[in-house]
C-alpha cells in the first residue's frame, strides 16, 4: 500500500489541472507546468481533489503511484505558491553578482566562474557588508531548481576543514579537526 500515492491533492484557489490521456497539466497564478505520466496510472480530478490511482498491486505500479502523485503535487504547489533556494557562499573573497540570468561567481579560482541560469528561473544576489553572499533561486518548477542549485553547488563543495565553498543557508557541515586536533 502507498502511503503517499493514496493521499489526495486538494487543489488551491485559481489552480485548474487538464488530464489528456496520459498528459497531464497544471496551470495557475504563477504559470503553467506541464508533465507526461506513465500510461498505467490513472489520474481523476473531482471538484477541488485530485486523486492519482494504480490499475495493480504490481511492484513496478507501487512505485510509479506514489512518484507521479509527488510530482503532480509539486506541480501544484508550485503554481500556487512557488519555490525558492538560497545558497550562501563562504570563504575570504568569494564573491556573486549576476546581470539578468547571467551568474557570475568569484570562488577562490584564478577565474570568475560564469553560470547561465535558465529563463525559467528568477537569480538574485545579495552581498551585505560583515555576512556572507547569498543567491536565492526562484520559480514555479521543484525539479528545475533543485537541479541549477546542485550545478551551482558542485562549483566549490564545501570542505571539511574550514567550512569553505558553497552551501544552502540553515545547512550544518560536519567540520574535521586539523592536523593539531589529535595532539593532546
């Protein structure tokens, strides 16, 4: 039994979803998204409920029913509310600035680090004096900025030692002691 594919989706003020076939799309006040789903799982829309089904207890079916229903819920979600990532970017002369979706990054490299950030996607970067720089990703698509985040990401991974490199804000590394932290 899925636990997650069985919850219902209630659908907020202004979201309407079309189910054609084995297309499925959501629009509302901030965009419409759009997604093909496997041809097995059955999508019923009643009202403001949406209710995604399987046609078998197969393996294979378990798996699809509870994916499709997470993903048709983020679609939702992010119509109606949006998302958002901020990432901070730590060390001594790092630095962000972005010119439309156009990210340019100062990491420590003998190079600025260029990063074109999807039309889809709304970049904003904030450096305040005494705190570290922040870019904050925005849009109606989970899946989009998840993914630009972690490309961002890979582009200095934080290291153990000082806790250099960059990381999502509120995120916890866990720090090694140095050379002299085994010394007594």
């Amino acid at each position: 039994m899925s636990r997650i594919g069985n919850k219902i989706i209630t659908l907020p003020a202004g979201v309407v979803v079309t189910i054609d076939k084995n297309h499925v799309s959501v629009k509302g006040p901030k965009g419409t998204l759009e997604r093909t789903i496997d041809p097995d799982i059955i999508v019923e829309v009643e009202g403001v409920e949406l209710a995604v089904k399987r046609p078998t207890e197969q393996k294979r079916h378990k798996a699809l029913h509870g994916l499709y229903r997470s993903l048709i819920n983020n679609m939702v979600i992010g119509v109606s509310e949006g998302y958002k990532s901020q990432m901070e970017i730590v060390g001594v002369g790092y630095k962000a600035s972005n010119q439309g979706n156009i990210l340019e990054l100062s990491l420590g490299y003998s190079h600025a680090v260029f990063v074109q950030i999807p039309s889809e996607l709304k970049v904003t970067t904030a450096m305040e004096k005494g705190q570290n720089p922040k870019v904050t990703l925005e849009g109606i698509d989970k899946e989009l900025i998840g993914q630009v985040s972690a490309k961002i990401r890979s582009l200095r991974k934080i290291e153990p030692y000082k806790g250099k490199g960059i990381r999502f804000v509120g995120e916890q590394i866990r720090r090694k002691a140095g050379k002299t932290g085994g010394k007594k």
